[in-house]
DNA sequence: GTGAAAGCGCTAACAG
DNA sequence: CTGTTAGCGCTTTCAC
C-alpha cells in the first residue's frame, strides 16, 4: 500500500489496474499479454519507480543474481594486490549489463578464515558463484568449493590438473618470450630472473618459461634463476645479491612492484638502469609508467582475462550463451627500463 | 526433503524432531527454549551444515545485511584509485564480523551510469547502505541518495554542507601542517603545492591547509600554490614548468602517485631529490617505500577510516550501538625525498 | 488474454 | 516451553 516504504508489484498491479502476474508477466517480458495491458503496467512501474525486489526474485528463484570474490590480505601482502583492480573492472563490464552484482569478501591471513568466508558465501546462498584468483600450489579452494557445490572460475593456470574451469590468455608464454628475445637480442647474454612467491602457480609458470626461452636460445638458465620467494620489498635484497655476485646485465622480475623496487635497488648501488643493467617487469600497471627510467614490461590484459572469467561463470550458470570473449596475449611494452648490453 | 538441493530450516527441524519455529529461536538466540532442545537443534544443523539463507531472512526482514559502494572508473582515472584497496579492508573489518556483505559496483565514466548504478541499488533493494568515497565539488550523490531514501556515509570531507553523514580522522589538517612545518624547519622557503583534480573537494581543503599553514609562518603562499588539474600523468608536466620558472626548493604533491610521477620528472630534469629538491606524498601507499629515493609522505589511517565509515552506517542501520572507532590523524612520515634546503 | 492461488525459506504472532 | 500459521514480494502453474 502506499505512502512510505518501497512500492511491490501489487501496488503496481493496482495503479494500473491488472492482477500481479500481469505485472509480472510483462517485467518479464512474458508472453500473452495485450499490448494495451503491457503499456499500462510499464506507465505504472514508471510512475512508481518500481523494480522487482532482488531479494523477492532470488528467493523465488534460488538465484541470488551476485558472484562473490574473497580476497585474502596479508600477512606481508599489501593489502588487495593492484592487479585486482583491473581484474573487477573486467568482472563488472560483464555483470553489470546483466543486473548481476559483485559481493567482496576480504579476509585476513588467519588460518581458516578463507575457507570460512567461502563457506558463509555457500550455506547462507549469497552467491550463485565464484570467482578465484591468485591460483596457489596446493590450492585447497577448487577442492573445497566443489565440497560446497558453489560453482567457481579460475582466473589464471590451475595448480598441478585441478579440474577447476579457468580462463588464461591466448598464448600465454608469449610476453616472456617476447622479453627475453627481446634482451638477447639487445646483446644480452647474462639474464637473471627475480622470481615471486613460490606459493603462487604463476611464479613457476613464469620461471619455466624463462628457462625454456633462453634453452632454446643456446643459454644455460639455471644460474641466473633465482630461486627466493620475493615480495617487492625483498626484491631489493635480491637484486642487491645478484649485483654483488657476477653480474647480469639484466633482470626480469615477477611483477612491476618488484621492478619498481629493483630499478631502486639499483640506482641505490649505483648501477645505472638501463646502461648497466636491464629491468623488465610484468603487469603494466599505471605505475610502470611513472617511474624513471619507465619500465619495460610485461602487459597483461588483466580486464580481458576478469571479463572471460566473468563469461564462463555465467555460461555454466546458464546466464549466457557462450563464453567466447577473447584474452589478449601478454606483450612486451618497451619503455626506457631497457636497453643494449654494455 | 533429503538428497540434493540446500538443506532447509525444516530439514533441521525434523531431523531435531522439532518445530521450525523451535529451529528458529534457536539460531537466533531467542529464550523459551529447553536447553535439550536447543542442543537437539544445534547438532542437526550442524550435521547437515546448515545455516539461515541469506536471501529468505532479507525477504523476511526487508533487510539484505549487504552495504554497497559504487566506483566510478576513468576516464583517465586509473582503474580504481590505490587507496581504495586500504579503506576496502577497514570496512570489511566491520562487516564480516557482523555478517554483512559488501557489493561493489564499478561504473564507467558515460554520463549517468554512476547514478543509475545508486538506482538499481535502491530499487532492487540490493543494499541496506552504501559507502561513498572521492568526495566532489558539487557532488551530487547525496541528493540522490536521499530521494532514493538509501541510507548513506561518506569517507571523508562533503563538499560544501552536504547534510551527508561523514567520517574524517581527528586532526584532519596535522598531516600537512607537519608536512610543512617539517620544509620549514628544514630552511625551505619557496614551497610549491601541486594539486590534484580541481573536482575533488580533498583538492581544496589540501591547498587551503597549505596556505593556513605557511601563512601563520608568515610566508606569501599564493604564488607556490599550482593551480592546475593534476593526475599523475599530469604531475610530470607541473614539475617540469615549476623547475623552469625560479625554482622552489620543495614540492608538495597531492598524492603518492602524483610524487612519484614528480620524482621521475625532476630526476629527467637533472635535479637531485632531495639535494636540489626536496618532495612530499600523500597518503603513504606501499608504493612509496619501493621508490628511491624512499617517499616522504603524510600517511594516511585509511584502513581507520574505512572501518570508522562501515560503523557509522552499520549504526544508522541499527546494527550496532555506537561508532567510537577512532581515526588516527594523518601524520608525516619522514623518508628519503626530503632533506635541507640547499 | 487474464487472474487466483500456491509456495520459495524464513520469522513472529499466537495458541496450546 | 512448543507447535501452527500467516505472510515478506515475487513467479508460475492452472483455471477461467
């Protein structure tokens, strides 16, 4: 009834003078409905500003219409990695348009809270789906969501063969590819590869393709890996130590923060980027290209990939058709972070 | 019913042996209940892992215990902006433990897209609140809100006097006063300010706090204060043309992004931070340690902020009594871009 | 073409 | 103390 609260569809039904289901028919573009019916019930709605209530239709439907993320924070991580941004810009270009929502969860590092939070998501049906970044070694979350029967996508390379449905790039190696042929064919001939966590499935992908370029080039990789478990901020260390030893005229590192911190580390020693030393990056976040030298890096499409991982979730909800959205491969940027070897 | 679908509350409660009102009061903690058959309750649900769904107890209680944020991405803006990440972290602090959602929604820059974002958030009845941050110059936002009687708090200053709920840290100017005070103390005496969007009210009060502050030190500020429309990308060229003209000795940047941008600008010029120049941030992003030099910064409580923010709609909502949570006062974090006037 | 009525999973009266 | 029942706002058979 009138007045205050917000408006349903019996008040629709009423001001335009026709049953609920009529209502309901016509929001949902139902057939069987004259068109006069159909043009009073709109004008109604309109008048009203009526809108089904989400809550009304999921309960009805057992489908809430939101996909739920749960990030992890900490200990050590900044925050929400930056990347994730771009990621949910992607996300939300295909939810968006379908009236689909995305619910947050960030959670902290404490043993059992990511399986909690995952858990709530699935028995309090808050989500019809997720979706997971990040992918890990050892990944407990496909196992675990399969346990909880939510459905989920995978942006990035399963651990070992989960059986997790994922979305990747087209030709994923190529933007590594791409920078170390790139750095070979700059001159370059003793490369270092600053790798990340080794927690993460991306830092061994990496790594293996690294070595595999250079193999095919000729080099022996093995000595120029290597093999810590870097944050940005122990990026600096390791760059630091690889100076010190015999040294590479160049260094990919795993991401773009431990660039940022490496081309620090660097200049901190004294050793001139890109005269003495080559940095390469990966992400191409905006910060790659405020810093000086501007870094050469490795691009991502990082909306593409949150858009696809978007898509087939939707598909296996029966919400789309197809999944067809295409991942650009990642590609070399050449900024000024790079350059000939001495 | 038993097999597949989601266990209900009257599979508990005749698992239990009860009634469904009897399974009722007991999760939500109601009295007149036996002690045996609470325990009764208590462990059917816990065999079939079930908890109250989400969707059916917002129906009931025209309450979603979801807050929602929306962001408005570009043009020209990157992604979502850093400190997003942080104040994401403090809010969630506040709603998970409650049991509250948080749904994000990422807008385009097209005209109306934002508010047709607060709309449909409204109208579906999605979200109990929204959080708003980037307070505007003529923000209309609140007047939105307030028509679509959604329930709103804003992160920071509201333009002009928005009757907008609002949470700022205690001490709000200290950050820059120290800031200041600490180029002051260091001989500096042709202090520049470069700002950042002219559209955000923080811009404003910023510049005006610079002002207050070299004022009482008896300093004529207007000629040191950039009046330009700053992104990051922008910051390179402020710098370039403040460096031209007779040259200020420090520079105030609105953000940390915009002082790394200012950093490379001056290193491409030849001048030395912090030997020739001396540079402060805002905000202290993670970023700001990984550059070299390391940043000087006003840190910001954003995660303080985020959570004092969730608390105050949560306390509009009822949902908890008070919202005491204290914000620290931004405060100077003194690092390496900053040093002696030459 | 249209409307009446059942029911999604839950909570809150109200009886017993 | 415990169970029965009426809806919350919507969609969907199923009669008319």
């Amino acid at each position: 009834m009138g007045g205050s609260g917000k408006p349903t569809i019996s008040d629709v039904a009423s001001l335009a003078g026709v049953s609920v289901s009529a209502v309901s028919k016509v929001v949902n573009g139902k057939s069987g409905i004259s068109t006069a019916t159909r043009e009073r019930v709109l004008a109604a709605a309109a008048k009203l500003r009526w809108t089904p209530s989400a809550t009304a239709v999921a309960l009805r439907a057992a489908r809430t219409r939101a996909l739920g993320m749960v990030l992890r924070r900490g200990p050590g991580l900044p925050g929400t990695d930056p990347p994730f941004t771009l990621l949910v810009d992607g996300i939300e270009r295909e939810l968006t348009p379908r009236g689909y929502g995305l619910l947050l969860h960030v959670v902290g590092g404490e043993q059992g809270a990511e399986e909690a939070a995952y858990r709530r998501l699935a028995e309090e049906g808050r989500v019809d789906g997720v979706l997971l970044t990040g992918s890990r070694v050892g990944d407990t979350r496909f196992a675990l969501l399969r346990d909880l029967g939510l459905p989920a996508v995978l942006v990035g390379t399963p651990w070992d063969d989960d059986p997790i449905p994922s979305v990747r790039a087209t030709h994923p190696d190529r933007g590594i590819r791409q920078a170390v042929e790139h750095l070979l064919r700059h001159g370059h001939r003793r490369i270092a590869y600053l790798c990340g966590p080794g927690s993460r499935v991306h830092t061994h992908h990496r790594k293996r393709v690294f070595k595999e370029v250079l193999g095919e080039n000729g080099f022996v990789p093995s000595p120029s890996v290597v093999d810590g478990d870097f944050t940005p901020a122990g990026a600096a260390v390791g760059v630091a130590d690889l100076l010190a030893g015999p040294r590479p005229t160049a260094i990919l590192f795993a991401d773009d923060s431990m660039a940022v911190a490496g081309l620090s580390a660097a200049r901190r020693l004294g050793v001139d980027v890109p005269r003495e030393l080559s940095v390469i990056g990966h992400d191409d976040l905006p910060l790659s290209e405020l810093v000086h030298p501007r870094l050469t890096t490795v691009r991502q499409d990082l909306v593409g990939l949150g858009q696809a991982a978007a898509r087939v979730l939707l598909a296996a909800l029966g919400e789309v058709e197809d999944a067809p959205v295409r991942v650009n491969p990642p590609e070399l940027v050449i900024r000024e972070s790079t350059g000939p070897a001495r």
